[in-house]
C-alpha cells in the first residue's frame, strides 16, 4: 500500500515538475512548483517523517511560494510570456530531458536500493528538540542570513521591476 502511494505521490511530482518547465505562463510555472512541493511533502509522510514535511510546506510552499508569485506579480507576465528562453527550437533540451529520464528509470530499475526494506525508526522528542535548538541557537547567524538574502533578492526585483517616471 505505501509503494502504491509513493509511485502516486513520484508520479504527480514528476508531471508537476515538468510542468513548471513546459508551462508558458510563469504563474501556472509557480503553481506547478507548489503542487511538486506538496507532493514532496507527501513522500516525506510515507518516509515516517512528519517534521521534514511540515517544514517543506511551511518553508517552501508557504514561504518560498509567496515570494516567488510577489516577483512574478512585480515583472511583466505579458512580456515575460512572449520571450522564450531558448531561441531556434527547443529540440535539444527536448532529446536531453528523455535521455536523463531513460538513464534515471535504467538506473532506479536497476537498484536494489528501492526494494522493500524495514521502516526507519522515528525520531524521539528529544532529537527534535536538540534540532531545533541547534538549528535556532547554533546556526542563528546564518539562518537569518539566509532571510536578510531573500529580502535583498526582493527589494532587488522590485527596483528591477519598477517602472521609470514619465
């Protein structure tokens, strides 16, 4: 039964994850992204994870997402669809994405890392705990770095995107 959910939750991911390539309106690129986060999050339950995937949607589809649409919202959508990022045909990228995808389904069917193994044991309170007092008390510093980047990534977009006057 969890293989069966697993194949589900890979599949959609997968689908999504192409679909945020193939999409040609950014916001429907930035939708897709949210549902292959969702579905990630998915995986991260069946693993017997349940904190990995409250933070991936908190941090990624809640946070990340957010951001992500606020910059979209700032650039101009009309524009920004009629360019297209690779000019003179998409045939390469096209014979370059099935040639990874062959060599990934080759490669996993021929693992014996995806057999049917024992679940991994849950982590105890304590060891949630000690993460995050490690992750708050340790590595404060470049935690919110990393938010003081994201913000100078937004303001940047936003200067980027805004209009000149007159």
């Amino acid at each position: 039964m969890d293989q069966g959910f697993f194949l589900l939750f890979a599949t959609v991911s997968v689908i999504t994850a192409l679909t945020v390539v193939l999409a040609r309106n950014p916001v429907h690129s930035a939708l897709a992204l949210m549902a292959c986060f969702l579905q990630i999050s998915a995986i991260f339950v069946l693993l017997g994870a349940p904190l990995l995937a409250v933070i991936q949607v908190f941090v990624y589809v809640g946070a990340i997402m957010v951001l992500f649409l606020f910059v979209i919202m700032m650039i101009d959508v009309r524009e920004a669809v009629l360019q297209r990022f690779m000019p003179g045909g998409n045939l390469p990228a096209l014979v370059l994405v099935i040639l990874l995808g062959v060599e990934m389904l080759v490669l996993v069917l021929s693992s014996a890392r995806f057999s049917v193994t024992e679940p991994i044991a849950r982590p105890s309170d304590d060891e949630i705990r000690q993460l995050s007092t490690t992750l708050f008390a340790d590595y404060l510093l470049p935690f919110e770095t990393a938010s003081v980047i994201l913000l100078a990534a937004l303001v940047g977009a936003i200067m980027l995107a805004r209009k000149e006057p007159g």
